[in-house]
C-alpha cells in the first residue's frame, strides 16, 4: 500500500517545493601520503596528492532534497570569501536557487578541513565564527524568505549552532512561516529548544534530546517518552522525531509514540544520515503523506544511505526497492 501511494506521487503529483534555512558550510578533504615525521614536531609530514570540496551542513539537507525530485531553495549565510563562492558554484551545479544565500563581510565561510593519509583522518582545521549574525543582516535574510516561504510547501531548518538561530530570529521565522500556514521541520542544536516553539516536528537525536530534556541518560521508551514530555512542554510542537541510530526512528506526541525498527542489513558509515531522514520526511509530508508513512519512508532511506562511505543521498526509486528487499 505504501509503495503504491509512493508510485501514486511520483507519478501524477508535482515535487514539493522546499525551503531550507541552515548553517551553508564547505567540507574540505586534503588527501595524501604520509611516511615519514617531521623533524619539527613530533608530528606525520603529509605529501599532498589531491584536494576535494563538497556542500555541507544545511546544504547536504539540501543535496538529500534534489536527490529525491524536490525544488529546493537553500538559504543561510556565507563570507565573502572564495569558499562562499565556491558553495555558491557548487549550488548552482546542483541545482539549487541561490538568491536566498547573504554575504557577511564580517565573519568567513564556514569550512571544515579534513587531512587524510589513506583512509586516515590526521587532522581536522574548522574555520568558522560562530557569533550570532548581526541584527542587519537578520532583518535582509528576513526579507528575501518573506517572498520565499510564500512559494514553498514546507520549510527546514537545519541547525549546526553556526551562528544563524538566534533565539529572537528564530521565533521570527517560525511566526513568520506559522502565519503563511507553512509547516516548520527542525534538526535542532544545543540545550534550549524554546527557541523552537512552534515547531510542527522536531528531529533531535537521542543524545541530544536527553541534553535538550535534562532529565539524564535516555535509555528505554519510558526514558523516551519522559524527555519527549519536557521538550514538548516547552516547544508546544505536534510531534518529536527521534532518530536512535541502530534502533531506528521513534515518533512521539504528547500522548502516544511509535517505534520505526532500523531497516539497515549493514552498516559503514552513518555520516550524513540523519540530514536524509529529515530530507525524505519533510519530502513525503510535503506530498500528502501521515507523519508515520513519511517516517517509515525516511526509515527505508537512512538504510540505504549507511550502506555507503560518507555524506550519500538515495532515490524515490531506491526506497521502493528497499521496501521491496
């Protein structure tokens, strides 16, 4: 029935728009060879071979969104600097809208480098402020997403604690997006989701969310739902989506939860996976689909991402394979 609902989009509905608010950084990965230590520091000599750049941050959501069929316009801040240019090139190749990305001249783009010899990681450089973005600027991004939110089915945000939510902006965009009747998705960062209320869903993980709750370790489902309770107290969002790595997907209200088992046969590397269960989610919401239908999807999809060596994204039509298996 599900597959059949799923063919049904894909088949007679238009893709859902969708507007992704974020923390917008550049993965770097610096590749090499390292034989020998350095005669100045105790400290391995990398010779390097190769260099890569990749979308990272709110713009992997992104990246999960395209990859699935969605119109996406992805919006945050860059530096003015040959990062933020490159993340705008990048963008542009994947096709995703640029118009609702702002240039700070005050702070850099946000990159995280990644030294690697062979399959080794050495050494990871992050350049970045993480400053809340000045009132201005607030006010000019403000601006270009008043126009946007108006063109989309849903909107995202993706939090990586970078600066961009504030708790005065944050509660700004969420009213803002309330008052178009646009539903509003969070991955959510740090301890104090009240900067969240009025939420549709929430997505922490299961750490995060034992941190955001305060209510110790979250080890079992009455552990789960006593969180859940506090966070949703004080955010008043309709519904908590709770990713448990290996467990799967757990949905909680007020009242009731239910658990999503993994859909994973194997596992190499879970990088990235939790930006795809909120893309596929806010994906098949956005078509029409119940909250457990989407997360079921969003279930089938992260398998099939763990399955894969770093940041991946997967297909409507690898899903129902999946479902198929």
């Amino acid at each position: 029935m599900l597959v059949e609902k799923v063919r049904r989009i894909q088949q007679t509905q238009t893709p859902p728009a969708v507007l992704v608010i974020g923390d917008l950084m550049i993965d770097h990965y610096v590749w090499g060879d390292a034989s020998r230590l350095s005669p100045e520091a105790p400290v391995p000599i990398v010779n390097v071979k190769s260099e890569s750049t990749t979308l990272g941050g709110a713009a992997n959501v992104a990246q999960n969104l395209v990859a699935l069929g969605a119109e996406v316009t992805l919006s945050g801040v860059v530096g003015n600097d040959s990062f933020g240019a490159k993340l705008k090139e990048i963008m542009r190749a994947e096709n995703l809208e640029t118009d609702a990305i702002i240039v700070d001249q005050n702070r850099p783009t946000t990159v995280k480098t990644r030294v690697l010899a062979g399959s080794h990681q050495l050494v990871r450089i992050d350049r970045e402020i993480t400053d809340p973005i000045r009132s201005e600027l607030e006010d000019e991004l403000a601006g270009k997403l008043d126009h946007h939110i108006n063109e989309v089915d849903i909107v995202l945000f993706s939090d990586y604690g970078k600066g961009l939510f504030s708790e005065g902006f944050t509660q700004r965009l969420i009213k803002l997006a309330n008052s178009k009747n646009k539903k509003v998705i969070v991955d959510p960062k740090g301890f104090d989701y009240g900067k969240y209320k009025g939420a549709f869903i929430i997505k922490p993980n299961r750490k995060e969310l034992a941190e955001a709750a305060k209510t110790g370790q979250v080890k079992n489902i009455d552990d789960l739902q006593k969180a859940a309770r506090v966070v949703l107290k004080q955010t008043d969002a309709e519904y908590l989506v709770v990713t448990l790595s290996d467990e799967g997907i757990i949905i909680l209200d007020e009242l009731t939860h239910k658990l999503l088992p993994t859909k994973a046969t194997a596992v190499f590397d879970v990088t990235g996976a939790g930006d795809t269960v909120l893309a596929t989610m806010a994906y098949f919401i956005a078509s029409g689909l119940s909250i457990e239908e989407s997360c079921e999807l969003a279930n089938h999809a992260a398998a099939i991402v763990i399955r894969r060596v770093g940041s991946a994204t997967t297909t409507i039509d690898e899903i129902i394979a999946d479902i198929g298996d």
